[in-house]
C-alpha cells in the first residue's frame, strides 16, 4: 500500500468546479476522510458542466472528485449549515470555495468555524485574493488567464491570444491549496493550533508567469504569443517533418551541438550567428529555416529515434488519444480503474505522485449527489428520525 500520510483526518469539502475540489481529491488520495458538501438539488456545479458526459456523468466532474463521500445539504437552511458546523468541530480541515463573503454571511466564516475548533486548518480557494480592489470579485480560470496575462503570450504570433487548453489555473490553485492545508497541518503538529490557509487563482496565474514578469521588470519585454517557440531558447520548439509534428528542444550549446551532428549541420555550431544561445534566440528566424528544411526531409519517427539515441530532447506532438493509448502512461499506471455504480470500467487520472515507488491511488469512484448523507449525519450524532425529519424537509438529500 503507498502511504496514506493523513489517515484518519477528517476533511469538509465546501467547494464547487475544479480548484476546490481537486485539492480535495489531492487529500482524500493521501488518506483523508473527504466529506463532499454539495446542493441536495443540482450537487456541484460541475456535475453539469459537458459534454463530455460518461454515462449522463460529466467527464469534468468525474475527474477531481474521487475518493470522496457526498453530503447532500441545504447551506441555505439554517439546520443545514449546523450540521455542518456539527461536523466540523471534530474535523480536521474545511475547505471553502464560495462566493467572496458568502461564507462569512452563512456563518460559515473561518472565525466562526474556528472558534469552534482552533485545531482546524481553514482553507479558502479564492478568484482574485483575500485583500485588495478585486478581492470581492468572483472568478473562473478561463478568466484568470485573461486577468493574469496567459492568454496574451499564448497563441501564434500576430494572432489574438488563445486560451490554454486545459484547467491550468484551477489546478495550479488546487495544488497550492493542497500544499499549504499540509503545512498547516505539519505545523499543529507543533503548535497543537489550526491555521487559516489562503489561495487564490490569480496568484497561481501569476506565479505561473514568473519569469515573464521578471523579465518585464528587467528591461520592460512584453512577452506576446510566440506559438510553440520557448522564448528564451533556441532551437526549441515544435518543427515539422515529412509526416507530422516534432517537439525538439536543442536547451544548451551542447544539446545544440549534437543536434547538429545528428541533422547532418556541423558547420552551424560555428556560424557567428548561432554560436551561443543568445545568438540563435536573436537569430531564431533563420536558424528555425535551416532546421526545418532538413527535419521535413525525412518522417516524425526517423528523427525522434535518432535524437533520443543522441541525447537530444524530442517528442512528437500527441493528442489525448494518444496519451491515454501511451506506453509510456500504461507503464506509471496513470489511468486507474475505479468502482462506480454509473459506469462499469470507469478509468480516471490517478495523482501524479508516487511514494516508494507506489503510486497515490484513489480509494474509491466520484459519490453520486447525497450518497452517503444519512451514514455521514449518523456519524455527527444524527439519529434516524432527525434525518429522516431534514430529508423530509428538504435540508438534505439521500440516495
């Protein structure tokens, strides 16, 4: 078994979309108990965010939500928000997404939880920060990359900028998130006392897109959408071939080098316009010329074997399809296969962490909305009749 490093800890899940919930995921894969607080009517929001669905499941949804058990409850009804607050006196993290100041409003805020249980770790999953002209702002990532400058320096060059392809920036802050709730809990330990933890997906943009801003405040560049080029590296970046794509990444005057031998190009590494890489980033056009009019010469495949052997970074450019069919991914156990009532053969992204060898799993498949409601409030105290009496009132939802 890999290491479970936060059996036994309880953790409130009070997040919708993808940067909360990932970070939850992150945390029941390392063993936590996760208690996934969602509306009794709709569940998350992301339960409806498709196509792509997998059995009327969304494909979204599926994958940041394993290994959690769902609590269907009314944060609306005020016996719904005390049974959350009945759960996270004995809790070890509350994990909040909401809306800027709806915690606060429903009661739910980090003071007053952790009045309660100065042993919790409170973690908000904010758009814009806790402090500041926008820190009332909501936010999305799509927005996030606008906001925090992503989507200027992404794209073909003299085109409009283009949005990253994947949840980059709800990810990244799932991460963050991750990560500081573990300090945090590293540091009771010690201290005996909780901590309240604060993430947001504009810091995450922006630490994403450091080096560009430290090269903005050295001498003022602007970095704009370069497509596949690296900016600070020559040659590096995707070349066409006789039959396809290739990414190659010539990173230092060796690499360069040797890439020069393998294309049959010797007599570039002593050209004065491509000796070190600062010349051949200022010389980029007409070096990327040459190396592409010899790599269309022969197939993606040739030339990959060829540098690999060599020492050269390469590697085609692959599709999901090909990602998910790769050996390479069958080899890590990256897909695992999970249990779900919905859909027989469910296969999720497993996290990308391996203890001793032996890969973070999830313990169990996405709940359905309110799965696991009555087991959860029996465990807070909740006898029979008093959830049989909330379900019937509508404060909660059971399956």
């Amino acid at each position: 078994m890999p290491l479970q490093p936060l059996a036994g800890m309880r953790v409130l899940d009070v997040t919708t979309s993808i940067a909360g919930p990932y970070c939850a995921e992150i945390l029941a894969a390392l063993g936590a108990d996760v208690v996934k607080v969602e509306r009794p009517d709709t569940g998350d929001d992301g339960r409806a965010w498709g196509p792509p669905f997998w059995n009327g499941e969304s494909a979204m949804f599926l994958a940041v939500n394993a290994g959690k058990r769902s609590l269907a409850v009314s944060l609306r009804h005020e016996r719904g928000r005390e049974a959350v607050l009945r759960l996270a006196d004995t809790a070890d993290v509350f994990l909040q997404s909401l809306r800027p100041g709806l915690a606060e409003r429903l009661g739910l805020g980090s003071e007053v939880v952790r009045a309660r249980n100065s042993r919790l770790v409170y973690c908000t999953v904010g758009a814009y920060g806790h402090t500041g002209p926008l820190a009332n702002e909501p936010g999305y990532d799509a927005l996030m990359q606008a906001a925090g400058g992503l989507i200027s320096m992404t794209g073909e060059p003299g085109r409009p900028g283009v949005r990253v392809g994947s949840s980059l920036i709800d990810m990244g802050t799932g991460m963050w998130a991750a990560l500081g709730t573990l300090a945090a809990l590293l540091e009771r330990e010690r201290s005996g006392e909780g901590a309240l933890v604060d993430t947001s997906l504009y810091e995450t943009a922006l630490g994403y897109i450091g080096y560009h801003l430290v090269g903005y405040l050295a001498d003022g560049t602007v970095p704009k959408g370069q497509g596949t080029m690296f900016p600070m590296v020559a040659p590096y970046q995707v070349f066409p071939t006789r039959d396809g794509e290739l990414m190659v990444a010539g990173g230092n005057d060796r690499l360069f080098a040797v890439l020069c031998d393998v294309l049959g190009l010797p007599e570039l590494v002593a050209d004065e316009r491509f000796r070190t890489n600062p010349d051949r980033v200022h010389n980029r056009e007409e070096l990327v010329g040459i190396v592409s009019a010899r790599l269309r010469t022969r197939g993606t495949a040739h030339w990959q074997e060829r540098l690999t052997a060599a020492g050269v970074p390469a590697a085609p450019v692959a599709d999901v399809a090909d990602v998910a069919a790769a050996e390479q991914t069958e080899a890590l156990g990256l897909l695992q296969q999970l249990e779900h009532d919905a859909i027989p053969g469910l296969r999720l992204p497993a996290l990308p962490l391996s203890f001793d060898r032996e890969r973070a799993m999830h313990r169990h498949g996405p709940p359905a909305v309110g799965e696991h409601s009555a087991t959860i409030l029996s465990e807070a105290g909740y006898s029979d009749e008093e959830i049989a009496e909330l379900e019937a009132d509508g404060v909660i939802r059971t399956r």
